[in-house]
C-alpha cells in the first residue's frame, strides 16, 4: 500500500479527475483557477511517481483502499 498523505487540494481535485473531468471543468466545479487544478495534478503525480493523468486515473482504479482512504 502506498503511504501517501494527500493535501486537502489535492484530495477535492483527486476526486475529479478520477472522473475524468479536464482542468476547466475541474477548476469550475471547485472554484479555483485552472493553474490551482494544474498544480495540485502535478503535485499529486509526483508523489505517486507518475508521469500522465491516466496513470492517475488508472490507479485510482487499482488501488481501491486508497481512493476510500482519500474520501
């Protein structure tokens, strides 16, 4: 299991993306700017060691405890 402690950012914007919505429609829904969900998915792919959003999505999927652990 990863031991990875997300920011709260991270967490709401973690929530979209793994829903597939893009950094505008993101960025709407939270009320941010598109360069805050930019930067809390980069933040979150680095401290997963990943290098696209798929791979993001793709474990979000795979690591099921994570995702209820982040919720």
């Amino acid at each position: 299991m990863l031991n990875i402690v997300p920011l709260p950012p991270e967490t709401r914007v973690y929530d979209l993306v793994k829903s597939g919505l893009s950094d505008r429609d993101i960025a709407a829904a939270l009320g941010i700017s598109e360069e805050q969900v930019s930067l809390a998915v980069s933040g979150l792919l680095g401290k997963l060691g990943l290098s696209a959003r798929l791979e993001l999505i793709l474990l979000a999927y795979s690591r099921s405890e994570w995702v209820s652990a982040v919720a």
